[in-house]
C-alpha cells in the first residue's frame, strides 16, 4: 500500500443473495483528498461503503486502512476510520456536547476535552455546541455527526449521501467543512447525488455502474479534458457538420440552432478554419465548460442518478 494512501482497495467482490452487486473493484484515496463515488441508483454504492466500514462482508479482494488489512486486521484498521452511513443518531434532550461526550465516554481510546473541542471547532458548531440537539436544524445534526465520527482522530472519513436534505447555506457549510479536514491531511470518501457539491469539493471521482468500476479520474481532466466543448452558429449547420467531420471532429452534436464540438483540447481556431474555407459564414462561437452533470450523464448508461 502506498503511504500516500488511506484507503486501498483492490479486486474487491460482494454477492447478496444470487446477484452480485460489487465486481472486481478497486480505487484508493489519498492522504488529504476527497474523493467522490458517484452512480445511479442501485449501481452499488451504499453496499461498496457498507463493505469499505465493515458493516458487510466482503466475498473477495483486500481493503488496506491507513496500511492495515480490514480482512486480517480488523480491529487495527477499523480504528483509522470515522464514517456516516445512515442519518446520525443523537440524545435529543442532551446538549450537542453532551452527545459527544457520551461517545468519548463509550471509545477505546482515550479521548480528551481538548480533542473534543477541536472537532467541534473543525465542524463550526462552536456557537452550537451546549444547545440541546433536539433544537438542531438538519445541516447542524450532519455536522455533530462529523464531530462525533472525527473524535478518534481517523485517516479516512466515509460519508454516505451526507448532504440530503440540506438548505443552500447547509449545504456550503458541509462543503466548506470537508475542506477543511481535507487541509488538515484527512482523506474523505463521500457517496452524493449533489453533483455540483461534489464538483466544488472532490479532488477525484470513482463513477461505478451495475456494480462495477466504469471510470477513475481527477477533477482537472474533468475540467480541462472531457468537458470542453465549442458551440457554434453557422449559416449552413449541416453542411459545417459534414465538413467538422471529415476534418476529424468525432464528436460533433446539432442542437437546435447550434453545432456542439466536444475535444481534448482547444479548437477553435480548427473549427474556425474549417467553417471558413467551407464557404460558411461562422455567426457565433463560444466556449463552454461542461459541468460535472454534463459529463456524469454522457458516461453513465441510465442517463441519471
């Protein structure tokens, strides 16, 4: 395992009953980075998480935890992780505190208040924090749950679906706390149906479809690769298309009005060529930066999440 990685995983396999749901997959998260799991539903992302927090069995492969194996060292590894699979559960008559010293109280290492304050610092619930969580909006509960699964001081954070149901502002407080521990060297692993969340925090995604790993790329290829695209306006779409064509744009699209050219690279001086010595007049050109739901929904099959 490299110790730049806080989680390994490598030909990993789950069945649940005759269907297998997890094939062959693999991918890690580094020290310091988030990474995001997206896919649609019912392509295996819970059951993945569930596996990676040893909330299920895995029927084959190895998960490597900060450099131990969750299969033969169970108890070692577990311990670097802090996760939230399901809506955190709390004391509602206990201060947001209180709940965290409970499970100071309940964990095999000693944790002190100090520690405690940290968190809750890392979280901003200062202002929070000795209110009773039953007056606590929905942002502030994922954000106690955060606190509470950070207390051991894990490597790898595991979030799953932790932004549903968050007003704007909860949602760019979460943002902005998962950056934060990202700074501080914590590697996040965070499964979201918000794809314009994940496009502002993650560093890399992993898409998985129907139980398998389809791609594995960094936000900058996403960025500055797959998702440049040129739209143009000519005075004859159809025949500026054959012409794009035989000039070796594989990916050109007409929508309505306009012609959509998808490449690696800037082409627009290309394009421009192209159109000019086609004898076609070019009335528009613009660039456009595909988001991450542009690309999300170019490579999975069902076409959402």
């Amino acid at each position: 395992m490299s110790e730049e990685n806080v989680l390994e995983l490598s030909n990993i396999w789950k069945r649940i009953g005759k269907k297998m749901i997890i094939k062959n997959v693999a991918f890690s998260v580094g020290k310091g980075q988030v990474v995001g799991l997206l896919g649609p539903n019912g392509a295996g992302k819970t059951t993945l998480i569930r596996v990676i927090v040893a909330l299920m069995q895995l029927d084959q492969g190895n998960i490597m935890i900060n450099g131990e194996s969750l299969t033969k060292n169970y108890k070692e590894a577990i311990q670097h992780v802090g996760a939230i699979v399901e809506n955190p559960e709390f004391y509602n008559y206990m201060t947001g505190y209180d709940n965290l010293m409970q499970y100071a109280r309940m964990a095999k290492k000693e944790i002190s208040a100090a520690q405690i304050q940290k968190v809750v610092k890392a979280v901003h619930l200062e202002e929070h924090i000795n209110q009773k969580v039953k007056a606590y909006s929905l942002g502030m509960r994922q954000r106690l749950g955060v606190a509470q699964a950070l207390l051991h001081q894990p490597a790898l954070l595991v979030l799953d679906e932790p932004m549903n149901g968050l007003d704007p502002k909860g949602m760019r407080e979460f943002r902005e706390m998962i950056l934060g521990l990202r700074d501080e060297g914590i590697g996040v692993l965070i499964s979201s149906h918000q794809l314009s969340d994940i496009e502002l925090i993650a560093d890399r995604l992993v898409i998985i479809q129907k139980g398998e790993v389809t791609h594995r790329v960094s936000m900058d290829e996403i960025h500055h690769g797959q998702g440049q695209s040129v739209v143009i306006e000519t005075t004859d779409n159809h025949k500026a298309l054959e012409l794009l064509q035989r000039a070796g744009f594989e990916q050109v699209q007409e929508e309505k009005c306009h012609l959509i050219i998808t490449s690696a690279t800037d082409e627009r001086a290309k394009i421009a060529q192209v159109i000019v010595n086609g004898d076609i007049g070019l009335l528009e050109m613009t660039m456009k930066q595909n988001s991450l739901e542009d690309v999300f929904l170019e490579w999975t099959e069902e076409g959402g999440l």
